[in-house]
C-alpha cells in the first residue's frame, strides 16, 4: 500500500478479503481515478482502468491524484525495476499512470484530449516506459486528500520575500528557481500576485508545463508582465518562447 502523507484513510478494514487478480499489479484507490461520482461508502470492487481514464479526462483536474495505490509484490519489481531503466523526471504521478496504461489503449479511449498529451508528452527526449505494469481502479475510493499546503510552498513563499529587491521589481520562486519582474502597479490584480511572490494563475500553468513536449516551442499572445512567458521558459521543456503582447503600455511594464 503506497500513500502520501496528506490524505485520510476510509474504511480500510474493507480491504480484508479483496482478491486482486494475479495479472493485475497496481490498484488505484483515489477519487480522481473513480469512474463515478467520488464516494467513500458502500462494498468494494474493481474496475478497469479504461474507466478511470475517461473519469478523469472528464474531471479537468491538474494531476491524476495518486495519493494511493496498491502494489501487488511482482507489481513493486517491476516499478522499481523500470525506474532503475528510466531514471526519474517529469511529474511521479503521470509517470506511474504511463506505467499503468499502453499508448494504444490511449488512443483508443481518450483520443486526442489533454490527458492523452500529458501521457504522451513526459518532457524528456527518452520518455519512460508504457504499459509495464497491469492496472484497475478500486472503487468506492479509501483515500481522501486533506490538501493541506506543501512544505516547499512555504519555501518557495519564505524565499521571494527574503529576496532583497527594489521596490519596482517583484520575485517569485518555484522549485528553488527564483524569477524577477518589473513591477509598475503593485493594485493591479496579475502583478499583485507577483508582489506577493506568487505566479498568476499556478495551477493552469502546471498543467501547460505538462503539455508542451520536449523541445516544443510556445506562443505566449498577450504577455504582459511576463508571468507565462518566463514560466514556459525557466520551467517547462520548450526549446522556444515566443512573447507577443500589441499594447504599448503592457510592453512597457515588460
């Protein structure tokens, strides 16, 4: 049993009697991975993980939410075995659902869609593997994430406002990289966030950073103080950052 420390267990005492079956090795048990509507009540089952994977295309949410997972013994070699072979980058939790899932079975139930692109797109120029794990979802869910604040959050939040700048500049950190903008308004609601040494709109542009493929090249049409653009260029894999922003007084800021 695999799970992060920020989440609540329910009803575990259900899983007594669960038989996985022997071709099956990994079983998620989170709410983003249900087929149907999250629910922590009722007698447990399996479900395929072609299921989950339309459940979460459906839900929009940033991640797939791996805060738990069941490993069979066998299903523990071969994780450990296939990080030894491809090393470790990229977001974990899309790592394991890429293990879990065959880039055939993914065309084949999510064509197209950004959950498709984010499994296809692992920013390295040797993604790891597909399909060498056997995966189902178990549902109801027995985990439920308390989403309480990250401790590097409150990292990166101590290291922008120790950062030693003048007033017209504004800093902002994200995985100890610390990235400095002008400031001419500090009221004004996209700047304000910088001023508090925060990225405008974090969760959006995690979820771009998952989409642009190694060595991509990205279009940022109204850039303005650089929020996005200076994202997709320190922290995503694109190779080019094109920033275009027609207003004068926006180019000024810049």
């Amino acid at each position: 049993m695999v799970i992060e420390d920020d989440v609540e267990l329910n009803g575990l005492e259900r899983l007594v009697g669960i038989i996985i079956p022997c071709a099956i090795y990994s079983v998620f048990r989170s709410d983003q991975m249900q087929p149907m509507q999250a629910t922590s009540e009722g007698l447990l089952r399996l479900v395929g993980i072609d299921e989950s994977l339309r459940r979460l295309e459906a839900s929009g949410t940033p991640g797939c939410g791996l805060y738990g997972y069941l490993l069979t013994p066998a299903g523990a070699h071969k994780l450990i075995d296939a990080i030894r072979q491809d090393l470790c980058f990229g977001h974990v939790d899309w790592r394991v659902l890429r293990y879990c899932v065959t880039l055939d079975l993914v065309e084949k139930v999510i064509p197209g869609t950004r959950v498709a692109e984010i499994l296809r797109n692992h920013h390295h120029w040797q993604p790891p593997a597909w399909g060498i794990l056997r995966a189902c979802t178990l549902v109801p869910r027995l985990t439920c994430p308390t989403w309480t604040s990250s401790r590097r959050d409150e990292q990166d939040q101590r290291g922008a406002e120790q950062a030693p700048l003048p007033g017209d500049v504004a800093s902002s950190v994200f995985e100890g990289q610390t990235t400095v903008f002008c400031i001419s308004n500090p009221h004004d609601y996209v700047q304000s966030f910088l001023v508090n040494g925060q990225w405008y709109e974090f969760r959006q542009l995690q979820i771009h950073r998952d989409l642009i493929a190694m060595g991509g090249t990205v279009v940022a049409v109204g850039s303005y103080v650089g929020n996005h653009t200076m994202f997709y260029a320190r922290r995503s894999w694109a190779k080019l950052v094109y920033a275009i922003e027609p207003n004068p007084s926006a180019r000024a800021v810049a």
